[in-house]
C-alpha cells in the first residue's frame, strides 16, 4: 500500500511526463505543418529521461501488495511509461540521422522520417491518459474535499457541543467550587481541631514521659541514698546449713505418734504463724551458737518459704554485732528494709517521698535521721500491695542502748501494717523475754539434736566407720555435751580432727572429748591454753593477733570505711614494721613473689597463734580477712577476766596497735 507522501510524488511524475512527451508530439505537428519549432523544445528534450527515470523509481519503490486505487495508479504509471518509451524511439531515430544546425537538421528529418500514423497513436494515448489522470485527481481532491467539509461539519456540531457542555461545565463548577470550598472550610476546620488535639497529646505524652522520668531518677536517688557497702556482708559471712538441717521446721506431722513432741509442736507454731494465723510476730530464741543466723538464713533462701508466703514480699536484715556501727544499729536495719522494700517499686518509692516531702532532697546515705528512716518504712509497708514478710536476725546484737527502740519498731510494723509477718531472732535475754513473752515462739537448741548427730556423722564419718558401735557412741557424746550448740559442735569437732591427725583411736578421741568444756568461755580458754601457754612467745603473737582484730572493729572512722576490714594485707604491713617503713618512706613497692610469703607467714601464724579464735574469711571485697569466730568469742576476751589475761600477754599499746593500723591502710 503506497503512503500518502508515495502517492502523491508518483502521480506528480505520471503528470510532467505526460507533459513533456504532449509538448515532444505538439512540436512535431507544428513542424510537419511547416511552422517554425519552439527553442525550448531542446531543453524539453533534455529534461524528458530525468522524468521517466524519477517515474520509474516511483514504481520500484511502490510497496506490495497495493490496494485498488494504488494499483491503478501504478497501472497508468506504467502505461505512460511505455507511451514515453515508444516516444523516445522515434526521437532517437531522428537525432541519430541530424547533422549541421540543429534547427535545420530537426526540420529536414522530420520531413523526411516523420511517421504521422506513430505519433498519432501516441498522442491519442497520451491524451487518454491525461484525461484518466485528470478524472483520479479531481476524484481525489473531491474526496479531499467531502472529507474537509466531512470535518467542517463536525467541527460545528463539535463546536456547538463544546459550547453546551462548557456552559454545563461552568455550572457544574461552579457547584463544586462552592461544594469545595465548603469542604475546605470544613477540612481546615478539622486540621485545626485535631492539630489542636494532637498537641495537647503530644504535650500530654511529653509531661508524662518527663513525669515518669522524673519519677524514675527520684526513685534512683532514693536508692542511692539508702544504700551503704555492708549491707548484706552479715548475711553473706554466715555459712549455709548443712545438707538436710533444719527441714524439720516445714515437717509438721498430723497422725504420727510424736504429733505433741517438742518439734512438731515449734514446726505447727511456725508454720501457722507462716500463714498468718494469729500472731503477727514470732520469736527464734536460742543460746549462743546454737545456729540462729544459719536458720534464719535458711529461712530466707529456702524456696519452700516463698511457695508457703505465696505473693508476699521476703524482707530480711541480719544485725552483726562485729561489723560496723551501722551493722550493730536500727539505723541500719531500717535503712536496709526500706530499700529491699522500694527497691523494685516505683510507685511505692513515690508514696514515700510524697508522703514525707523533705526526703525528696536526700542524696547520701548520711542525709537520713533515724526518725525519717522509721516513718518511711512504716509508710512503704502501709502502702505495699503485696502482704509482706520480714525476717530479722539478731535483734541481741543491737547496741543495748536501742534494744528497746528496736522492739518499739518492730511493735508498730506488727500494729499499724495489717498484712504483715516479723520473725525475730535472739538470744533469750531478760528484755526479749519480757517484751516478748506472749508471741509464739520456738528454743532451737531444743529442736537441733537430729541436725546436729547428722553434722557430726558427716564431718567424722570419713575417718571411721560409721557402723562402729563405739562410734556412735562418740556421736551421741558429743550431742549430749553440747547441749544444742552448734557451735561448740564444731570447736569440738575441730578438737578431734586434730586428734585423730595424731592417730588417736576411738576411745583416745573419747577422753579428748571429756576434757573439753560445756560452756563456750570454759571452752575458749581451753582451746588457748592448749596452744599458747607453755610458751610466751606464742602467747605475745596470738595476743596481738587478737588485738589488732578487735582494734579494726572498734575503729569509728565513719560507718563503711575499708580500714575498718582487718584484711591478711593490712595485718601483715600493720605486723611487718620494716617492710611498711620502708614502703612509706622510700616508696618502695615489692614484687608479688616477694610479698606472698610475707602474706603467707601471716595467715600460717593466725591461725596458729589465735587457738582458733581467729578465722579466715573473705570480705565483702574479696580480699582474705581476719575476724573472731563468732561474737562469743568476742564477748569472752573483752567480758570476762581470763579473756583480758588472754588480751595484756601482747606487750603493745592501744596507741600504737591504732597508728600502725592507720599506717598500713596508707601503705
């Protein structure tokens, strides 16, 4: 199908070549009628092979298949060539025979050559095709022509309609337009009120997030301020029961025959004063070293506690009369409960601090009096949404002038708090029988004689036989002797280890026994004459041993210090006069292999020299330290008269014990 561009151009071609080969036959009738010929004819002549050739390359180029009109177009195309080809012949026939002025020569030819008949026949078929030629293009620009009225028409009815529609456009814009700006009206009205409600959220969410962060760092202050180093060292220095004791305590038997025997009567008391059947208070009384602080402790860390309390709170403090003065003192006791009981609850600490308004400004554990410790502790137990249980071990070990005081506390807690449960430990002296005669209670040196047959059977049970008659009998020697002590248990014990080190038999061991004496005092004072007395020079070392590790406790440097802990390091360098001057004034710092034996003769002689009454533990910042065994020991060199004999065999005085003590923490 030829394009409309292809169309065109060979139409134009079949024209000029109709034309020239028209105006070739006009001018040889003209001639053969004897009128003069056209100059131009010449340049006719010329231009006619330019004409065929651009209509013959029309026709190659045409593109096949052609439609109907396309395809008369190039059949008039190649009949006009063929009239032109015919045409040429005869022109060549006669330029080939011309000779002289080409005027003269054209006209003498022709005369001669013309062939009328020829040029007749191609002038006719010319003049066909010029007409057919004509009619296709006169149909075509009618085409033409009804197509652009075609369009005219339509773009009236177009025009018309656009004008129609554009007014009902116009009216419908205009109805949106003002539906629109209603709506915009509208819409900004509702930007305007939720941008007003988001940022009364956005300001809401700002103050509450500031609120709860304010909260949080007065919750992290009060925190801070209740918090001293030596809070749990007490706890952490008494060493856990022995495998199987004490489970006694959550037996309580129902149909065995021993229902009313002394245990199972203290297991039912306890129990249900545990789940809060009477008696808001309890009372551990026991004698010194039967194993109070190792029951309690129990107690606290015993999962079968937690699954009998259910959802209560576990609070407990543990008084140490050989640890600093806040350890010994209700300033202590009430400034650890309050911050076990704070610790994780937010809400709680701001009940606290809104309730007592100046404790808000309080940033050191110095900034409390012990009245503001006590209202707050009363108000966060009032306040608490848990019921709460609070274990208090060693209320004897208090200073004795707030002993009372204490009891004063723990009375109002019981009074005031509804849902809450206080046991307390203590010896069974005359102020905690009186004020707490008429609260259930249990003796534990009544209650440890199977423990105690299972410690001993453990301890010895390596070294004999255990299925030995004379065996057991040793074991229910030493149950009977030590009257539910468990600490002289283990002097005891440790006596016979010793005993048997030197290869003594059963019956020896027996008479080692029976020599060692019931009373615990008795019992210390036996244990340094075995080893000190026979030679002064021991007597001198283990005495100022002892010294120097009541000296560290009685130092009142402040309430946590660490050179109130008497650590191996500090004994040494306190001992070694020497090594410290030497350290102090030449600032000399010896190598780790030079100073461990130094450290390492220290520890050997404590534990020789001091009879056992010195032991080593570690302290609360894991350094190796020195303290007295139990605060009976204590209570024995600074109470009793031997003791004080014990203590003056050291020939230095309290002054210089002190400076050296002093010098050695520097160092």
């Amino acid at each position: 199908m030829l394009t409309g561009l292809e169309a065109f151009s060979m139409a134009c071609n079949i024209m000029q070549v109709i034309s020239f080969t028209g105006e070739v036959i006009s001018t040889f009738q003209a001639i053969r009628h004897g009128q003069s010929p056209d100059v131009s004819i010449a340049v006719t002549a010329k231009q006619m092979p330019e004409a065929f050739e651009a209509l013959s390359q029309s026709l190659e180029q045409a593109q096949k298949p052609l439609n109907k009109d396309d395809a008369e177009m190039a059949d008039l195309a190649a009949q006009c060539l063929a009239a032109a080809a015919a045409l040429k012949v005869e022109l060549d026939k006669i330029w080939d025979s011309t000779k002289g002025s080409y005027r003269a020569a054209l006209t003498g030819t022709v005369k001669k050559m013309f062939n009328q008949r020829k040029i007749d026949e191609l002038e006719k078929l010319l003049r066909v095709l010029r007409e057919i030629m004509e009619q296709r293009l006169l149909h075509r620009i009618w085409s033409l022509r009804h197509f652009i009225d075609a369009i005219a028409a339509s773009e009236t009815r177009l025009a018309g309609l656009i004008r129609d529609e554009s007014e009902s456009v116009k009216e419908h814009l205009a109805l949106q337009g003002d539906q629109l700006r209603d709506d915009i009206a509208d819409l900004s009205a509702r930007v305007t009120s939720e941008a007003a409600q988001t940022r009364r959220e956005i300001a809401l969410r700002i103050k509450e997030t500031a609120t709860v962060q304010a909260s949080e760092a007065e919750h992290q202050q009060l925190l801070i301020s209740l918090e001293y180093e030596t809070q749990n060292e007490r706890r952490n220095q008494i060493v856990d029961s022995y495998a199987d004791t004490f489970r006694w305590i959550f037996d309580c038997p129902k149909y065995e025959p021993d229902e009313w025997s002394i245990r199972a009567q203290s297991s039912k008391s306890f129990l249900r004063w545990l789940h809060s059947e009477g008696s808001a208070l309890y009372w551990i009384s026991g004698k010194a070293g039967s194993g109070k602080s190792t029951l309690m402790k129990f107690l606290v860390d015993e999962p079968q506690t937690e699954a009998e309390l259910g959802d209560s709170a576990i609070l407990s403090h543990f008084v140490w009369m050989a640890g600093h003065k806040v350890q010994r003192s209700i300033y202590g006791l009430s400034c650890s409960l309050l911050r076990q009981l704070v610790q994780d609850d937010r809400g709680l600490s701001a009940c606290v601090l809104d309730k007592i308004p100046r404790t808000r400004g309080y940033k050191f554990f110095g900034d409390w009096s012990v009245q503001d410790l006590e209202a707050a502790l009363l108000v966060a137990l009032a306040e608490s949404t848990k019921p709460v249980c609070v274990f208090l071990d060693g209320l004897d070990e208090v200073t004795h002038e707030e002993q009372g005081r204490t009891l004063d506390l723990v009375d109002k807690m019981c009074s005031r708090v509804p849902r809450l449960r206080v046991c307390v430990s203590s010896r069974p002296e005359p102020i905690f029988q009186t004020r707490l005669r008429n609260v259930p209670a249990l003796r534990l040196q009544d209650l440890t004689r199977e423990d105690i047959k299972q410690y001993v059977s453990g301890a010895l049970g390596s070294a004999f036989d255990t299925g030995d008659p004379e065996f057991r009998d040793l074991v229910g020697k030493i149950c009977n002797k030590s009257d539910g002590v468990f600490l002289w248990v283990s002097l005891a014990i440790k006596s016979l280890q010793r005993g048997n080190r030197d290869e003594n038999t059963l019956e020896e061991l027996e008479k080692r026994l029976e020599t060692l004496p019931k009373d615990l005092h008795q019992l210390y004072e036996s244990m340094w004459h075995r080893l000190n007395d026979d030679e002064p020079i021991y007597r001198e070392d283990g005495a100022q041993f002892l010294n120097y590790a009541l000296g560290y406790e009685d130092i009142g440097l402040g309430f946590d210090l660490p050179i109130l802990t008497c650590t191996i390091d500090q004994l040494t360098l306190a001992r070694e006069g020497c090594l410290r001057r030497k350290i102090l004034e030449e600032n000399y710092s010896p190598l780790v292999v030079e100073w461990i034996p130094y450290v390492r003769k220290t520890a050997r002689q404590l534990e020789i020299r001091s009879a056992g009454l010195l032991e080593i533990t570690t302290n609360m910042w894991g350094e190796p330290s020195a303290r007295l065994i139990h605060r009976s020991a204590k209570e024995f060199l600074e109470n009793t008269p031997r003791g004080q004999q014990i203590l003056q065999y050291d020939k230095s005085t309290a002054e210089d014990r002190m400076c050296n003590i002093i010098l050695a923490t520097i160092a």
